[in-house]
C-alpha cells in the first residue's frame, strides 16, 4: 500500500510539472508572438501563483543590433507602479501613528493648509487636484520646493473634492508629506521600509544623479523616441512615477504583498488598501487605497497600471488565491490588457491557476 502511494504521488508530481512546463512553452511562445506583432522592442514578464513566483522571463533586444538580449532583470520605467509603494508608505506611517488618513494635508505641507484635502483623499485620487504642472528636466534644475510652490498656485479656489480625477499630483504630494513625517527623503523611506525588508537587488528611484535610470529605452511604433520627446525624471514626481524597476525585483516585493507578509505591513493594513473607496470614472472599478479594484469573471482584482512616454506596465493581482501578473515595456503600443488576459487564460486552461 505504502508502495502504490509513492508511486501515486510520485506519477502526480510528474503529470503537474509537465503541464506547468507546457503551460509555460505556450505562454512564452504567446509572448513572444504578441511582442513581434506589437512592435515591442523590449518586454518582460512574471507570473505569480498562489503567491510564489513561478514565471519570470524576458523577451526582445535593448538596441537596434539585436545584441543586448531582455532578461527578467532588465530595468524599465515602471511608471505609476510606484504609487503602490507611495500607498504603502503611508500606511506604514498610519501604522506607526505618525498620521491619520483623515488628516489634512496641511498638516503636512504648509503651502496647502488651506485646501482641506486629506490624506484619504489623496491616495483615492479625490481631492479634486488636476495635472497642471509637468515634469521638469535636470537641466530645468527645479528644486522640490519650487515645484510645490507651483502646485499651490494652481490649486483652484473650489475644489471638486470627493471627485475622482486621476492625477500624478496627489501621490506627488503624498511623498511629501512622507518625508515631512518621517524626516527621511522619500526615496530613503521607500528604501527603508518597503523595498530592503522585499529583497530587492536593482530596483530603485531616480536620485537626481542620473542613476537608477531605466536599461529598455523608451520607443513608439518600434522607434526610439528623441531624448527631447522622452518623458524626463523628474525628483518630485517619483512618488508618482519615478521607481525603475525589473520583474524579479517586483515580483519579490509583490509575493509579499499578496501573503500580506508583515515584513511591510500588517496584515489589517494590506485589506485596508483593498476596500472600494472611491468609484472611478472607469467602468465599475472603484479606487482603494492606491490600487484599483473591481471585481470580474476570475473573482477579486486588484491592479495599477503604468504609462509613460515610451513605457507601458502592469501589475493585476487575483487577491483570492494570490495569482499575479507583472508586465514591463519600453514601448508606448504595448496591449497590456490584451495580454494579461492571455496570460490570465492560458493559466487558467492549463489548470495552473
């Protein structure tokens, strides 16, 4: 009997990784397809399952020879990404008591003491802030200072609060007050807290001295764009914008997102993030706590996009049962959602998820 259960599990273990391992051969073949079609230079991809990696791959070249082959720890521009780490910075300061989220930020910023915006609203994307003022070069050299002396003066005299508008200036402002709290750069404090405790090797934020920038130039319709059309790094929108990131470095940080690991954030805060808060103007998705929620065929998603000149990425989750998908390019065509849906389907078929 001992033997014929052995042997049983030993012909299921065989069985499961053999369909793991096709289901990977037609999700790379997949990818790789779609890339081509695309006219995506560079892209890299990590899946998530039951909240362990169980993907990771690269795919495409990082120059016009074809030399410099994409891998799983390629760096692109990861765009509004970061604001998921923007969002748990300021839970972990909740968590700590150094704020509320019913705070307003004038709290915090003393150049908005007037505007009764909140933290909460902030991270919902409801204060009623637009998008006025742009990212500035490093030859603009425009000093934080300056730039929040500028979004004040654009503050209208009524604001449309409780409203969504999705806008890079409430998570710009949120890294603010990250470091009027916690007195630690905002980049340090994202460091400190979240990235170190996630393992994570490369991925970092601009820091003004032209390091940490991203390996996949940025491209549309397969062309490099001119580095005077290239969205520049910008120090005050990297709580918005500004991580450079690859696909094992964030799947790292995500699996401990997912299994609400306490090396970030407690468990409560993680679900916290994940209650609808405000609805979006997006069909029946509504914003948590800096992620985006709705809810479809395969059950609970929670998501951000990222978009840059150039750039486009991914991170969807299925928080019931920890599966994930993380996508990175460096081309402003990129169909994420086409292609997340793929992936979501041939896991799915294959019985993985």
């Amino acid at each position: 009997m001992l033997k014929l259960i052995i042997s049983s599990l030993f012909i299921f273990s065989v069985n499961a990784t053999s369909a793991e391992t096709d289901s990977h051969s037609e999700l790379s073949h997949y990818l790789n397809e779609v890339r081509v079609k695309s006219n995506i230079p560079a892209m890299a991809v990590a899946v998530i399952t039951a909240g362990e990696v169980s993907y990771s791959k690269g795919f495409g070249y990082l120059n016009e020879k074809l030399t410099t082959p994409v891998t799983d720890k390629t760096l692109f521009r990861a765009a509004s990404i970061s604001k998921l780490f923007t969002a748990q910075a300021i839970m972990k300061l909740v968590e700590l008591k150094k704020l509320s989220l019913n705070d307003d930020v004038g709290l915090y910023i003393p150049q908005l003491e007037k505007s009764q915006i909140t933290i909460k609203q902030l991270l919902t994307h409801s204060s009623g802030l637009s998008d006025v003022i742009r990212p500035a070069s490093l030859e603009q050299a425009r000093t934080l200072t300056r730039y929040f002396e500028l979004v004040n003066g654009a503050v209208p005299e009524k604001l449309r609060r409780n409203s969504f508008e999705y806008s890079d200036t409430n998570f710009n402002l949120l890294g603010e007050v990250i470091y009027s709290v916690s007195g630690q750069r905002y980049e340090t404090f994202i460091y400190d807290n979240i990235l170190k405790p996630a393992r994570v090797e490369r991925s970092n934020f601009y820091d003004g001295k032209n390091e940490h920038l991203a390996e996949a130039p940025p491209t549309h319709k397969g062309k490099l764009i001119d580095k005077l059309q290239q969205r520049p790094y910008d120090l005050a929108f990297n709580p918005s914008e500004g991580l450079v990131a690859n696909v094992v470095d964030l799947s790292r940080w995500l699996t401990l997102t997912l299994n609400n690991d306490p090396a970030i954030l407690e468990k409560q805060s993680y679900e916290a993030m994940l209650v609808p808060q405000v609805k979006t103007t997006w069909s029946e998705i509504y914003m948590g706590l800096g992620w985006q929620v709705y809810e479809n065929e395969y059950g609970k998603v929670a998501r951000h996009p990222g978009s840059v000149r150039g750039y486009k990425s991914l991170v969807l989750t299925y928080s019931n049962n920890k599966n994930a998908i993380i996508i990175l390019s460096n081309s402003s065509g990129t169909p994420r959602w086409e292609i997340a849906k793929s992936i979501t389907d041939i896991l799915k078929t294959s019985g993985e998820w």
